[in-house]
C-alpha cells in the first residue's frame, strides 16, 4: 500500500478528529476556561521512574505540560485547559506513540471527584455534537456514556479481580503488573473511574485527609483503553521533592538516564491553591468515536509513515 493511499483511507478520521477537538475547545469555553499554550521544550522534565524523556539538545521536550500549567494556576489562572503535542520515549504499541496529543486541563478550588463529573460532561458534550446520543459503537460493542459512570476504588479492584490484595501486590513490588495483566482486562468496556491509589502510586497527587496511604488519583478507562490520568494536587514543596527524589532513586536503580529536579516548579509550589488536574489522550479519544483499533488510525502520520 503506497503511503498516499493509505493518507487517503485516513480522510474521514481526520475530518472526525477535528470535530471532536472544536467540540473540546467549545466545551472548556462554555465553561470559562482559558486556552494557554506553554513550551514544548523545558529545561527539567518532571521526574518519573518509568516515563522517558527525548532530548532536544541540552532541554527536554515535554512529557506533559503540568510543570508549567501549574505555574500559571499559582500565578492566580483559576480555570485553564490545554491541547499540545508530548513527546515519550521508547512508547509505541497499538496504543501508544512517542509523539501524541494530550487534553490537559487545572481547575483552582476543586478536587478530583469534580474532574469525574467534568469528564462525564465532556464526553457527553462531544457525542451529542456527532449525534451518537451518548451512546458509542466501538469494536462490535456499545459503549454507554449516560452518567453516573462506575466508579470503583483500587482497593475493591484488587479485592474483586486480583489474585493477591493490594498491600501484598506493593510489599512485592508486583502493583504495576497486576494492574495491567489482571485489574485493567476486567473492567470491561463500559466507562470506569478506578480512583484512590495507594501512597505508593501518587505522583504529585495529594494524599487523602481521611486515610494518609490513599492518593487523591483516579484514572478513566473506557473501550478497554486508559484515557486519562488525573489529581487532587499536591501543593506541599517538601513532599513533593522527596517524591521527586524517590522517583529519580527508582530511575537510577533501573539505570536510567537521571533528571534533575525541577527547582522553578518547586519554588511556585507553595503558592499553588488546592487545585485539580488532568491529562486526556487525545488520540485514544478519537479511536473511540472513531470505532478503530489502533492509534495509526486516527493521527495524519506515524513516525514510520514519514520515512
């Protein structure tokens, strides 16, 4: 198949994923966001044990553009949103790409539990403007997007699908794989929020009043995809470098390249007020409404269709 052809079979897609990301940016202007625009190339990526960074010369190019959303929140932007090309190495699969599009937005005076209802709001708002009636047809199977979405915590995860609780899973450093090889499979097709993360897992999330193990974090899975990842934030500068420094130890005990810690994000921290945040694959967005299976089908070109 000649790679004009194969553009040409990308058409309709195309045409689709420009609507869904007029919807998206009507959606956030309905409802008072600013559309911001940062970087793509940073001195210090947040550092992550197991997301890899691509160099551009002696910078980085994004990974996600929290740092710097983050700084605009503190800075007193209490609603902002962004669509932006991240970058990640060693990331391709059928669902995965090392260049792709992410939705991030931060909301000042809210918590993750808003971002669910936000999220539901979202995903209405695009069916209804293809006239799909909140309803999606993916891969033979409808989807149903009528809110409430299920939610269910990790914990109750681990409990109803794994063959091991989740303390043990974290003594034995086996979370990661039973996430992937026996929680994601079972939470079906239909639209989950899988929320409250152990400690362990918490990223710059905040850690719950009521219980100091459990991580203010949830994630969205919908088509059997992950789509997004979202916070209540961490606002505390000394907790949030020792999470920093634990996850620059996991880098070097993999030996990976190290990252130096973002010292600007840190100083600003302090002044961050409690705020919400979240980022949204784009392109697996698209690959639902578009009823595809793989990410090639819903992006112009992939790396290997421009050489």
């Amino acid at each position: 198949m000649t790679i004009r052809y194969r553009i040409q079979e990308k058409h309709q897609t195309l045409y689709l994923r420009a609507t869904i990301i007029q919807a998206i940016r009507q959606f956030f202007i309905d409802h008072d966001y600013l559309e911001i625009e940062t970087p793509c190339r940073i001195p210090e990526p947040t550092p992550e044990a197991f997301i890899d960074s691509i160099l551009s010369e002696s910078w980085f190019l994004q990974t996600s553009p929290e740092l710097c959303m983050k700084k605009l929140v503190a800075s007193g932007l209490s609603r902002i949103f962004q669509l932006c090309k991240c970058f990640r190495a060693n990331e391709r699969s059928d669902t995965h790409l090392q260049e792709f599009t992410l939705l991030e937005w931060y909301r000042s005076g809210a918590n993750y539990e808003q971002l669910m209802d936000e999220c539901e709001q979202l995903f209405i708002h695009i069916a209804q403007l293809l006239n799909q009636k909140n309803e999606i047809d993916y891969q033979g199977s409808s989807i149903f997007l009528t809110p409430p979405w299920k939610r269910i915590s990790v914990t109750e995860a681990f409990n109803k699908f794994a063959q091991i609780s989740l303390d043990e899973a974290i003594q034995k450093d086996l979370f990661d794989e039973i996430m992937v090889y026996e929680i994601e499979p079972a939470l079906g097709l239909q639209p989950v929020f899988l929320y409250d993360y152990p400690k362990e897992r918490a990223a710059l999330a905040r850690l719950s009043s009521h219980n100091p193990n459990i991580a203010e974090r949830f994630e969205l899975y919908i088509g059997g995809h992950e789509l997004a990842n979202a916070f209540s934030e961490l606002t505390d500068p000394i907790e949030q470098r020792e999470r920093f420094q634990n996850e620059i130890n996991e880098r070097m005990a993999f030996q990976k390249p190290v990252y130096p810690i973002p010292e600007s994000f840190l100083h600003i921290l302090k002044g961050l007020p409690e705020t919400a945040g979240i980022a949204l694959g784009i392109d697996r967005l698209v690959m639902l409404f578009a009823n595809v299976a793989t990410i090639d089908q819903v992006v112009a070109f992939t790396m290997e269709e421009l050489t």
